[in-house]
C-alpha cells in the first residue's frame, strides 16, 4: 500500500531540493522542486504500489530541471545594478565555496554527482536519466568528485587555528 502523498514529499522533499539545487542553482531551486512535487502528486495516483519513490522523484525533478535551463536559455537576463558579492544567504554560508565549485561543473558531471551522491540513485538509473550508459554516468560522477576534490579543498580555509608544538619552538 502506497503511503500518503504528504508522507512522500516529508520523507523525500529534502532530496529532491539538495538535487534540484545541486543542478540548478538556489536562484531556479525552489521552483523547480515545487513543479517536481505538483507533477508527482497528479501522477501518483497511478504509480504502482511497489515503484521506488525516491527515483521516481529524482526522475521527475531531472525533467523539471531540464524545463528550467531551457526556459532559461530563451529568457533575456535584465542586469540591474548588481552588488560586487553575493549576499551572505546566497549559498549556505560556510558552503560557498563548494556550492559554487558544484556550479561550475560541467551539466552531466554536475547532474551525476547530484543524482549519485545527493539523491543516491545507482549508475543504471543516473543513465537512463542523463541518455547515456552506466559506464559513462559513473565517470562523469567520478571526473565531478575528482574536480570537486582539487577545487574545494584547493579553496577551503581549515577555520581551526594552528597550534605550536612543543617540538617547532626548539
């Protein structure tokens, strides 16, 4: 027996917003997520009792996602008089940085490391996904890690400070 539909976006809301965000950006985020979960709460009625909710979820948030950048791609952007920084809110604080390393991925390497390592979704279903074979969603994961690895930690301040020890002061 299905649960009820309040009980799937509590239980897997917070996944598919880490996704959406992960892909998007916080600016197209919140929208996408709530097209993601209206789109899934017509479609629910019909999904079968035993169908992997979560996936289905990702799945649905992955199209929602592709309606965003191609709605975006055909909007003109106006350019007001924007500030020099992003305000302090824009990407979780502490987490600027690798927010943004995470954006400057490119699309299938950001898509797979959102889908695997945010959504949890095997390689198998991350292909079927992006169009491509399990093979190449496990690289593009892997090349997304291994650029997110040199980049975040290349930029990653340890806020703990240094101590001397006893042995650098001889």
């Amino acid at each position: 027996m299905k649960p009820p539909f309040e009980q799937v976006v509590a239980q897997h809301g917070a996944t598919v917003l880490r996704v959406v965000r992960a892909v998007l950006g916080h600016a197209d985020a919140d929208d996408a997520w709530s097209d993601t979960f209206l789109a899934a709460m017509k479609a629910y009625p019909e999904l079968p009792a035993d169908a992997n909710l979560e996936a289905w979820l990702v799945t649905i948030a992955h199209r929602k996602t592709i309606d965003v950048h191609r709605a975006t791609s055909r909007r003109a952007i106006p350019i007001p008089d924007t500030p020099e920084t992003p305000s302090p809110d824009h990407a979780n604080g502490c987490h600027r940085d690798l927010t943004e390393a995470v954006a400057a991925l490119p699309t299938k390497q950001r898509q797979a490391v959102a889908y695997h390592y945010l959504a949890g979704l095997p390689y198998a279903e991350i292909a079927a996904l992006l169009d491509s074979s399990a093979a190449a969603a496990r690289r593009a994961a892997a090349d997304g890690i291994a650029t997110l690895r040199r980049t975040y930690a290349h930029n990653r301040v340890d806020p703990s400070p240094k101590t001397e020890s006893t042995n650098d002061r001889n």
